[in-house]
C-alpha cells in the first residue's frame, strides 16, 4: 500500500474477513490460537504502516491509526489487540533504538509479516509494573541473561520478536528485544477469562536467554523526559474501545431490523415491527449518539497527538496529549459497556440465545475496560481542569 487510502481500503477488507469468525473464535476453548485470523492479519500489511516511508513504511500518524484499529475492532477487538503492542514497540524503536536495532527489526517488519508481542506485565507484586524480571551480566561470559516470567503478554504467542521490561543490576528499568524461538523462551495458552478470549494473552517464561547489547534499551529515560508514548499506546486502547462500541451497536441494528419482535404493549401502541416502537428508537438513538460521541473524542485524541509529534516539545505538550486520550479512553470504554449492555434491552430475550454470541460485545468491552482504570483517568483530567495538575508521566496516560 501507498497511501491513507489504500490502508484503510486494506483494514475494511481485513474487518470483511474477520467479521464471520469472530463469534467462532469466542466461543473455541480458551487458549485456542486463531491462527488462520492472525495469518490474514500478519498477511494484510497494516503491521508497518506507522514506519517511516524510507524505512518501507506508509509513516502513518495517529490518526490514521485509530482509524485502522476502530474498524478492525468492530469486527474482532481480540484480533485488533494483538498488534497494540507492536505500533508501541515501534514507535519505542524509532525514539530510542539505536541505529542498529532500528534497522534490524523495523527492517523486519517492514518486509512484511513480522509482528512484535509484548510481555510487560507481571502478577504477585504490588501492581503490575512491580517487576521481578531480571537482566543481568552472566559472570561467566559478561552477557546479559534474562530471567523472568510476564503475563497478559498479547501477541507474543504467535509473534516473530517479543519486547520484555526488567530491571538491570541497578534496578533500572530495561526494555529488551528478544526473538520468539530463542532458547529458554517459554509461551503457554493459559488465557482463560470471559472476553477478549482469541488474544492468548498468555504467560510467558525466561530462563536464562541471552539478550544482545544491542537489543537492551534503557527504557527508565523514556520516561524521565516528556513522552508521548503512553499516550499513543492508551490511543490503539480506545480506539479498540470505539470499535466493540461500533460493532455491538451494528449488530443490534441488524437484529432489530431482521428477528427482533415488537413487545405487546408497542403492538398496541401501533407498531407492526420492533423498530417502529418508540422506546426502542430512543434507547438506540441514545446508544447511537454514544457511540458517534466515543469515535469523535478518538479522532480529537489523535489529531491531538498528530499535532505534537511522536517527541512532545516539553511537559505541556505531553500532558495536552496523555489527556486528550485518557478522555477518549475513560469515555469510549463506558461507553462500549453501555452500549454492549443496552443491546439486550433494544432487542428482547431472544436476542441472548448463545447461538448469536451477542454476550460476546458486553464480555469484550468489560475484559477490556479494566485493563487500566478509567476512574483514574478522569481524575487526573478534573486534577488538570481545576487545578493545573499536569498527568503523571507514565506508560498508561
């Protein structure tokens, strides 16, 4: 692809595809890969289209990129996730890679096929960024060695590349880069939750993999300057947010209009189908108000983050971003509940037989919702409003 067009021509035709298996995949027993959907993803040539064009890349900005993420979404927001991670370990690659790394795997990616999971997360601490994964130099031979293990790790199951956080032997924090297959590599098809079931975010175990110089990254300084990381990883979040939205909401569209019936009391009250019931034009107008509410905050969010470049000039520039995003975020991920709720009240009992997988929408949104808190979104957006609190400078705002 060469262009915005041709991109979302291509994450139109991938949504087309994906749409008639979704439920299918839903409903397969937990841990199951869905290969073939990951395939057509990893086939489809969106993985590199935020790469610089001199690099084989179609140097998309944030806007174009919730855009492919929402449609993706509304048709599988399993499969939309997967990639959530590789956009941000590009964009940490291109900030902060060095030279060499930089043209190893954005080359990689660029050629096509190549996609970057993550394993950044961990349980048994206080939170999930307490970590206990450690790169150290081995004694013996002065290399660094990883050992560890990380859970929730999307798309590293089936990724070329995996990015792993830890902490050096001074406890700073580390972003390292190691392949799929090294030795001492460790995938399990443990994911077993209500929603968001064909991601396979696994566990993902280390034990002693060596990690070239070249790969380890020192992530901690990402952070220790104004970043506009966090917030273009929370923008692929919301837009897979608006997207569960978008795809609950056609799909209470298409019941209504195809199986639903009128109730009794709409019948008397002269309607022959069950979208001449005035109730019901009004809970799907409201949902339908939510909805375009949700995608305009993504796209303000992202024009935002367009506006002020990968690398944010100082502290403000960053908080315009985190913010603007965070609001996206906190209200399309209420809204995806809602409206994934709401779809069972606009079209009766029979609309909840297992066969349609509706349920799906509503288990996504809420699986997906608390990956990181919205409550706390909004409070640092009243902190800013009142107060002139800038947003903490981390990697989820």
């Amino acid at each position: 692809m060469v262009n915005e067009s041709e991109a979302l021509a291509a994450a139109d035709g991938l949504a087309a595809a994906l749409r008639s298996g979704a439920a299918e995949r839903d409903r397969a027993p937990a841990g199951t890969v869905p290969w073939d959907a990951l395939e057509l993803l990893d086939a489809s040539g969106l993985l590199s289209i935020t790469l610089p064009a001199d690099v084989g890349g179609l140097d998309a900005g944030p806007v174009l990129l919730a855009q492919v993420v929402a449609r993706l979404a509304a048709a599988d927001p399993a499969i939309a996730q997967v990639p959530q991670a590789h956009f941000l370990l590009l964009d940490v690659l291109t900030v902060w890679g060095g030279e060499d790394v930089r043209a190893r795997l954005r080359g990689e990616v660029a050629g096509g096929g190549v996609r970057i999971g993550n394993a950044l997360a961990e349980r048994g601490g206080q939170h999930a960024q307490d970590l206990k994964t450690r790169l150290a130099r081995a004694p013996a031979d002065g290399r660094w060695r990883l050992d560890g293990a990380k859970h929730y790790c999307t798309g590293a199951l089936s990724a070329r590349w995996i990015g792993v956080s830890a902490l050096d032997d001074d406890g700073r924090l580390k972003l390292v880069f190691v392949e799929r297959e090294a030795q001492g590599v460790g995938v399990e098809t443990d994911w077993d939750v209500i929603g968001q079931r064909a991601t396979v975010s696994g566990t993902v175990t280390f034990e002693d993999v060596v990690v070239e110089d070249a790969l380890a990254l020192d992530f901690a300084h990402a952070f220790e300057v104004p970043q506009q990381l966090g917030a273009r990883a929370q923008l692929v979040h919301a837009a897979i947010e608006a997207g569960i939205a978008r795809g609950a909401l056609d799909d209470a569209r298409t019941y209504l209009m195809d199986k639903a019936r009128p109730s009794t009391e709409a019948v008397r009250a002269g309607a022959a189908r069950a979208v001449e019931d005035p109730h019901v034009l009004h809970r799907y107008g409201r949902a339908a108000v939510d909805v375009r509410a949700a995608e305009a905050l993504l796209l303000d969010a992202a024009r935002e983050l367009e506006d002020i470049g990968l690398v944010p000039a100082d502290a403000e520039a960053a908080a315009r971003g985190s913010l603007a995003v965070a609001a996206a975020k906190a209200f399309a991920s209420d809204v995806a509940v809602r409206v994934s709720s709401e779809l069972f009240a606009l079209c009766g009992t029979s609309s909840a037989q297992a066969k349609y997988d509706l349920d799906r929408h509503w288990r996504n949104a809420r699986t997906h919702s608390v990956h990181d808190p919205a409550d706390w979104k909004y409070h640092h957006l009243g902190a800013y409003e009142l107060a002139g609190v800038l947003p903490p400078n981390h990697s989820q705002l």
